[in-house]
C-alpha cells in the first residue's frame, strides 16, 4: 500500500472498549494486519500482527507479566516492543532489532485509530462528540464488500432515499432533491474537506422517537476523505438534534469496516434500540454498496452518467482528486 494521502491519515480500527478485556484484538488496516493490546499502566498499542521469530500472529497471544506474549514460544515483548524473555534460553535476549513493528495509535470518540505513516495531522474533529449536552453512541461496526470512497458517496447521497429506505428515511411518492449548495470547508487545523448545506429531504421517521413524517434540514460535512459527518439541523419545536459520523475503516481496497458515532439529544431510549434503528439502516444500504461495479469509486469525469442531485458526490470525487487518493478509487 502505497497510497500517502491514507498512510499518514488516522483510521478507526476497533471499538476502544475492546482492549479492556485483557487479551489482544486483531484489526487490519490498508492490508496490513494489526494487534491491538492495552499494557498495565493503561496504554494503548498498535504493532504489526506478526511475532519477529517466526512471523505467529501476536493477536492469538497472551497480555501477560507487563508485556505481550507470542503464544508459539512464549517470546514476551515490553510495551516499547523490546523483547524481554525467551523460555527457550532464559537469561539471554534476542537483538535488540526483534521488535514488532509499532505505530501510532489514539483513542477518540469511542475509537482506537491507527496511523500507519507519519500523521499529517491529528484525529479528525468531530465537535458535536464534545457537547457535553448531547448523548453519545458507537453504532456497528458493519463489514461492506465495497471500497471505503463507495461507502462515504452513498453516505452523502438522497436521491436514494425514496428507494432504499422507504417508509423510514424517504417516500416513493416525494423523490425530487431540491437543490442545495455545496463549499468547500476547513476544520482550521490544516484539514480541508467540503459541506452541503441546504439539503431538504421528506422523513416518514426522521429518527427512532419520531413519529409521522416531516421535511428534515440536513447539513453534510467531508472531513476526511474516509469519513463524512451528517448534522439534522435542530427543530426547534421538538427540540431534537443529532449528528451522524461515518467512519470508514479500509480494511483492503474493496473490503471496508463501517463504524457510526452518534451525538443526541435523545436520552429517552435504550442503546439497544437506537443501534436497532441504525443497523436496520445501514444494512438497507449494504447490498446496493455491495452490488455497485466497479467496486472502486471511478473518479474519471464521465465515467458514470450524473443529475444534478449528485452534486455532492460529484464534488467529494472532484476532492478525491485533488488530494491524490489512489487506494479504493480509479484515478
């Protein structure tokens, strides 16, 4: 994988609670298989998924004395990845170069994130995650035999409401997307992405309280070329506010993990209900991602036949462009 604009951009790989559990969690990211393991100071860690004696996956090891233990013989690894026993010959150490190899690792948002490169950035922002007045929820993950940019275009997409979720997001009998503006956005730390403000879409259930559809104001936000935030711009009757964020986790170039986080003013339902809810959403969405061909998002103008209600992804293409991307897309 050779693709900078993802290497040195932050991933979601696993739900941050998962290493709580006291045992090593295998990810993959870009191709590359990854552990994921928390020391006993309460540090997070991110190596490659590959003992350096004789290539054991380290996920199928054992957190144990301090370090990471290779369940084949037993190597035990500190936190700073320098092994620091061998049964085989006690007393005496490997060179100092069998060493995993480690990268940078963050938890946000209810996520751990991996960097495989050199950031060029930090984690991306998500402010609405930091109102302390709204509630929040980590929703999937959801696995899509479809690319990551695939995934973020549909996200952006209501023209297929009608379609795909009717009765719930969209009705058959009110399909025209009004027209809606499209600028370019910058979360002021050196991140640029786009917004769509404007976009009107009639909701038989707006969300899992709503009851009786209604038109709803979105806003949309592309803050990273994996990730897309969707805002319902707040009713001021009902007093409702929520805001979506997608996450993609390529796992390779036509296999991708989807992660929502969700920030709400929604206190009154259970978490099983509001992830029911969205997973009956979601998993609308998979077979229409996974039935697309090619699977890669084609960024060639022309290459697919657009309308103007495609202006968004018209534009998140042209953005895709711009910034180089290669993996997930034809150039």
């Amino acid at each position: 994988m050779s693709d900078p604009v993802l290497l040195t951009d932050w991933h979601p790989v696993a739900a941050a609670r998962r290493l709580d559990e006291a045992r090593p969690v295998a990810a993959k990211l870009l191709g590359t298989d990854i552990v994921l393991w928390r020391d006993a100071e309460g540090a997070a860690h991110a190596w490659q998924d590959r003992c350096p004696h004789r290539g054991t996956r380290l996920s199928i090891g054992r957190i144990e004395h301090g370090g990471l233990t290779c369940a084949y013989h037993g190597w035990r690894f500190a936190p700073d990845g320098r092994c620091m026993h061998v049964p085989s010959q006690p007393g005496q150490l490997p060179a100092d170069s069998a060493r995993p190899k480690s990268f940078r690792i963050e938890e946000r948002y209810g996520l751990a994130w991996v960097c495989l490169g050199e950031p060029a950035r930090g984690v991306l922002p998500f402010p609405e995650h930091d109102d302390p007045k709204l509630r929040k929820l980590l929703c999937g993950p959801y696995d899509v035999a479809s690319s990551g940019p695939r995934i973020v275009e549909n996200f952006l997409d209501m023209a297929h409401f009608a379609f795909v979720h009717a009765g719930v997001l969209g009705d058959p009998a009110r399909t025209e997307v009004r027209d809606y503006r499209v600028d370019p956005w910058s979360d002021g730390a050196g991140g640029t992405g786009l917004m769509a403000t404007q976009c009107f879409a009639w909701q038989p259930q707006t969300n899992s309280l709503a009851h009786g559809g209604s038109e709803v104001e979105y806003t949309y936000r592309v803050v990273r070329p994996l990730t897309a935030i969707l805002t319902k711009v707040p009713d001021v009757q009902q007093g409702f506010h929520e805001a979506i964020s997608l996450h993609v986790q390529p796992v390779e170039e036509e296999s991708s993990r989807v992660w929502l986080v969700m920030a709400m003013t929604n206190f009154e339902q259970d978490e099983a209900t509001l992830r029911e809810f969205q997973d009956r959403i979601f998993l609308q969405d998979r077979p229409i991602l996974e039935s697309q061909t090619p699977r890669r998002l084609p960024l060639a103008p022309g290459t697919e036949s657009p309308v103007r209600a495609d202006r968004m992804s018209l534009a998140y293409r042209r953005y895709l462009r711009e910034l180089g991307l290669r993996y997930g897309v034809l150039p």
